[in-house]
C-alpha cells in the first residue's frame, strides 16, 4: 500500500491515490496533537509557558532526547512542542498528550473532518498496542489537515503560524523535499512517521504564491527514495500549469 494525496491549497486542485485508506499514523499524529495544544493555548484553556520538570510524571515514557536529560530540568509546554515536531521526541509528545488530553486531540480532528484520524493512545505504549489501541490517520486526512493550517480555517491562525514554524524546523527531510525542483524561497513545513510496519511523510510545502500540501504514507514501511518519488510525482501533477 502506498497511499498519495496531494492539494494545491489556494485552488483545490488535488490527486489522490488510496488517499482514504485507514493506516497506523506512527508519528504524523503529532500535527494534530501540536494543532489542539496551540488551539486550546489560543483559548486560554492551556499555558503555554506551564514549565513540566522532566524527572516527574508524565516523564519518562515513550523514548527520546527529553528522557536524557538532568530530572530537575525543566521545559515550557511550547518548547515540549518544538521537541516533538522537530526531531519527533516521543518522551515530549506524551508530556503534551497528558496535557492537551486525547479527547481535545480527536475533537478538533472531528471537527475539521479527519475521518480517519484518531489519537488512542501513548507513543510507544506497547501494551496498548497488542490491544489494538492503534493511533491511525489517511493520507486525505493529512493533506486536509495541512490545507487547515495554511489557511487558519478551524484553527485560529497564531496556533497555525506555531505548528508550521515547528514543523519547518524538522531534522527529517530526506523525503518529500527530496525531487522537488529547486526553488530558493521554498520553505517545508514536514513531518515523518515510522515503524516497523510503516513510513509515511506530510509536508505543507510553501513557495509563496504557490502553497501544496502533501502526504505519501506506506504499509508496509516503502523505501524513503520510493516515497520521494511518489511525492514529486503528485506535486508536478497538482502544480502543473
């Protein structure tokens, strides 16, 4: 399976390919996690300087930078964010998980649409896993997600600006940016995904007048160049004149 979607953002203009194919979401999940923190900080629901020390629950869980360093230091829920989106810190996300809470993560997916995309339980909890708790997403879903955020339609627009900026900030962007042309005002706002099963990319690529969202996910787990490709392919087909 390897599922393609791809939207011109200002047009519409989209291809898809088994686009609404229910799959494990590994780590693409996090964008929706990072939109409902910023959604809720809008709101004034959550503080985004709230300081968690990293010694103390929810820590350790999940696997990353975060459980490495000195229990007493402490993090804003806004720097957990960045951990999460840029180098995909498992150990942040479920800080930000026991935050946020899993019902705020899957209302604002429900109510911007995301049929396929649920939130059910911790990264890297095994357990919950063999009982079939699995985190899912689709590549539609993804592609709508980020329409979402580029166009601030059902997220206020200062969470859009914070979850892109992240994202823009990723260490893993060996994949969709791969065989796209050159262009040097392109700015890729991207997230990967992976386990064993599966690997998946979601990228907003912004090029100023020009905004495409993509999503190549594969199960099982498709080589990262094969991924590439499929992503260049569906950005030259949605953005060709």
């Amino acid at each position: 399976m390897l599922a393609v979607a791809a939207v011109d953002v200002s047009s519409g203009r989209r291809h898809e390919r088994d686009a609404h194919v229910s799959l494990p979401a590994a780590s693409t999940i996090k964008v929706l996690i990072s939109a409902a923190l910023w959604s809720n900080a809008c709101a004034g629901r959550i503080d985004p300087e709230q300081r968690v020390r990293a010694g103390a629950a929810p820590f350790p869980g999940g696997g990353g930078l975060l459980e490495s360093l000195h229990p007493d230091t402490t993090l804003t829920l806004a720097e957990l964010d960045l951990l999460m989106l840029a180098i995909s810190d498992n150990a942040a996300t479920n800080a930000v998980i026991d935050v946020v809470g899993m019902d705020a993560v899957n209302d604002l997916g429900r109510a911007l649409g995301l049929e396929h995309t649920r939130l059910r339980r911790r990264m890297m909890d095994v357990a919950a896993a063999e009982r079939g708790e699995e985190n899912t997403t689709c590549a539609a879903d993804m592609t709508a997600l980020l329409c979402a955020l580029a166009r601030a339609d059902g997220i206020p627009a200062r969470a859009c600006r914070r979850v892109l900026a992240a994202m823009a900030q990723s260490h893993h962007t060996d994949i969709v940016p791969r065989y796209l042309p050159t262009a040097s005002s392109r700015v890729v706002s991207s997230k990967q995904g992976a386990l064993e099963s599966v690997r998946h990319d979601v990228a907003l690529i912004d090029e100023g007048e020009r905004r495409i969202a993509v999503a190549v996910l594969s199960a099982p787990a498709a080589a990262a160049d094969g991924l590439a490709r499929a992503a260049a392919r569906a950005y030259r087909l949605v953005s060709a004149p």
